[in-house]
C-alpha cells in the first residue's frame, strides 16, 4: 500500500495531466468514462424540429395518401398523436410506421379507427375492379395476338405429329412412330404457353406453372408406376420382337398361341381356344418358351420291366418298335436308358424326336409308348404290377397258404394275356384347328399389332 501511494505522489508531480484518470486504475476502480449507459436518454436541448414542424410534416405526408388524409396529427413534446379512421386495418399500423420515421418523433400515440362504413369499404373495390376492366380492355390486342402465335405453335406441332409415314420411315416400327408423334405434340403445347406467357409477361406465372407441374409429374409418376412400367416394357417388346403371331408360346405359365402383342399387352388363344391378356411387363420380365422357332422336339416316356428280365434286351425291343414308327426321326436318333432300379422292377426311359410341322406331338408321344408297351410284352417281358408282402402267423390255417401257393403267377409269360394288335391308321398328324382359328381373328380384327415379320427375332 505504501508502495502504491508513493507511485501515486510521483505521477502526480511527473505527470499532472494523466494522473487524475489512471489513479482509479492503480486503485482498482472503474472510471466514469469507461462506464456506458444502460439506456439511451432523451435529449432536453432544444436542438429538433418544432412539434408544429412535426405535425405540419407528418399531416402533409399523410396528405399525398388517399387512404391516410382524413387522419388527424398532433404533436406535444415529441409525442404524436394520431386519430381519425382509415378504411383497412393495415393503413393503421402503415400510418404508425410513417410517424416513427419523423425526425424528433419520441413516440406513436396511435388512436385511429378503422371506417366500417360500407361506401367506403366498397367504392375502392368497385374503382380497382374498374381499373382493372378498363387495363384488360386495353391488353386485349396484346392477348390476342400470343394466343394467336400460340395456336399457330401449337397446330404446326400436330400437323408435324401427323406426318405417319415420316415418322414410321424413321422408327423402327409402329410403336415408335406413334411415341415420337405424341412427344411433338406435347413439346409443341409446352412451347406454345410458354410463347403466350412470355409475350403477356407472366413470367413468374410460367416459374409457378412449371414448377407446380414438375410436383404434381413426380406424384403421378409414382401413381401410375405400374402403367409407365407396362408400358417401356411394351416397348422394347416391339423392338426386340421375342416372337411371331401364331407361336406357340409358354409365358409365365400360360401356354397358348399369339395373337398379337398391344401396347399394354400380349393376346394368346389357349390351347382350350380361351383368349388370355398378358400384360406385356409379365411378358417382359418372364421366361419365354417359344415350341414353334424349331420343328423338331424330343418325346420322353418310362417303362416298367421285370427286375429278373434283361434291361438291355428291353431297351433294344423298346427302341426297335420307336424307330420302326413312320414319324420318329432317324436324326437325331432315339435313344433308351436304365433310369431306375427297384426293388421288384427296372424303369427304362426312351427318347425320340418329332417334326411338329407333320407330327402333332402328343399324338406321337402317345403312339411312340403305345409301340414300346406293345413290343416288349410280345417278346415275353413282363410289365410288373403293384407287389405287396404279406406276412402270415404260424396259427394260421394251412389250405390259405395253399391256395396261395397254387395261385397262377400274374407275372409269368404263360399266364399273360396275348396283346391287343396295333392299329394301323391311327393320325399323328398334327392339329391346326387353333392355328386357323388365331389366323381368321387376325384377319378380322384392325387393332394395332406392334409384331413386324420384318424385323429379325431376338
């Protein structure tokens, strides 16, 4: 403390001028000129503006507005008062706002009313709604002539859409050229609004359009995905071609003949002459088995023997009977396999191949199994029938298991009934009644075909 006190003697001696202000410094107290107000005060110097000044000032300004000269103005000290009635709720906090700007304005005493009377509340309305009459009535050439410009846009846009024959000379099929007809036709109404909002002005309007139509595109779009789904898979169906009317087609498993494939789906005749809608993303997106792109198809069947007969000999008798058969392929040859062996019989499985442009396959198949059963039963091999054991108790009477023991085997060659003989003139051809049916529709109907014979298959 001492220390300081004489620090204090010698600044005051030294340096007359800045002692007073650091001393509050050394002592650890804030000075006076450091300290801020908390409030801004109001000045008592009559250095402003009058409050006639004020008043005359403000009553002029509200003067060059209709909707503020019946206000009244008063000004005392700075503090306005204002009062009277407007026609809106807004002109009465537009007034006060209007005051508050006022150089040596303190504060706002707002006491205006608003005017309920219905003339003045709707003489406004009737002069705007005029005004507005009387600026349409002069904007009417301006109108009539971007929708003129605008209707031109917009017919030579379907007049280009309605060129078919350019647009299919450019496609790669009727499908196509139809998409591209549709896309000129929308680009030119997009281009015609947008030349008729441009030349009115309406600008922001055509930002608000396009921007309302970009949301309410997004929302349809997840609405009707399905549909937008069908139909991209409908196109790509017309560009590949998967496959010609009147194939004999497996999709989905749904079997039947093609009628003719749509824009939305591929139309089949079943095979119980019922027409079938697929819709053409099924199609698309399944496996197709085409049974008519190659003629020739293999039959399969499985045949029972003996487990004592010789399956090899088996096989030879069943293939002789299958490749003595007018309508089997000698190429590719048949063949015959041991596919299972059982407890009491051996499974032999045959192949063959048919054309089916001459041989209705079923009908062959049939024929095919009918010739091997009727072979190998000639050649004394023996079909076997359901076995089942039986087991007897030691109680049991005797003449039982006798007459089981003197009961004929069912299995042997000498009990075996002879077999019926094999008929000659049975059709293998095959049926065409569905072929012709497909082709009599086609010929009636005019819906668009997107199938073009054409184009190659892929």
């Amino acid at each position: 403390m001492k220390f300081r006190i004489i620090a204090l003697l010698w600044l005051a001696l030294s340096f007359p001028a800045i002692a007073p202000a650091m001393v509050p410094d050394l002592l650890g107290e804030e000075s006076p000129e450091s300290a801020e107000p908390a409030e801004q005060n109001i000045e008592t110097a009559d250095n402003g503006p009058s409050d006639a000044e004020i008043t005359d000032r403000i009553t002029d300004i509200f003067g060059q507005i209709d909707a503020l000269s019946d206000v009244t103005v008063s000004s005392a000290a700075g503090v306005v008062a204002l009062g009277g009635s407007v026609p809106t709720a807004e002109d009465i906090d537009r007034a006060e706002a209007i005051a508050n700007r006022v150089t040596g304005v303190v504060t706002v005493e707002n006491g205006i009313e608003r005017n309920l009377d219905v003339d003045t509340n709707v003489t406004p309305a009737v002069t705007a709604l005029q005004e507005d009459l009387r600026g349409l009535a002069h904007a009417l050439p301006l109108i009539a002539v971007a929708f003129g410009i605008a209707i031109v846009i917009g017919l030579l846009g379907y007049w280009l859409a309605a060129r078919k024959r350019l647009w299919e000379w450019v496609a790669p099929n009727a499908f196509m050229a139809e998409l591209i007809a549709t896309s000129i036709r929308f680009i030119a109404i997009v281009l015609a609004i947008v030349a008729l909002l441009q030349i009115l002005g309406a600008t922001a309007l055509l930002g608000a359009v396009l921007g309302g139509a970009g949301v309410i595109g997004l929302a349809i779009g997840f609405a009707v995905r399905d549909t937008v789904d069908n139909y991209v898979s409908s196109l790509m169906l017309s560009l590949r071609q998967p496959f010609r009317a009147n194939d004999h087609i497996v999709v989905d498993e749904h079997e039947g003949r093609v009628v003719r494939l749509t824009s939305r789906a591929t139309i089949l005749m079943t095979l119980d002459g019922n027409h079938l809608r697929v819709p053409n993303s099924v199609v698309f997106k399944s496996v197709i088995l085409n049974y008519t792109r190659n003629p020739e198809r293999r039959f399969d069947f499985a045949l029972g023997i003996d487990a004592e007969d010789d399956a090899a000999d088996g096989i030879a008798v069943g293939l002789a009977a299958i490749n003595a058969l007018p309508f089997v392929l000698s190429t590719p040859e048949a063949t015959g396999i041991i596919s299972e062996v059982g407890d009491s019989n051996i499974v032999l499985s045959f192949q063959g191949w048919v054309d089916q442009t001459k041989t209705d396959f079923l009908k062959g198949r049939s024929r095919a199994i009918q010739g091997a059963k009727t072979a190998l039963e000639e050649k004394g091999f023996a079909l076997p029938e359901p076995i089942y054991r039986v087991r007897f108790d030691d109680m049991a009477p005797l003449p039982i298991k006798q007459a089981l023991s003197d009961a004929p085997d069912r299995n042997r060659g000498e009990t075996r009934k002879s077999p019926k003989p094999e008929t000659e003139d049975q059709d293998t051809r095959p049926d065409t009644h569905i072929e012709r049916l497909v082709d009599e529709e086609r010929a009636e109907t005019v819906e668009d075909d997107l199938l073009d014979d054409r184009r190659p298959i892929e």
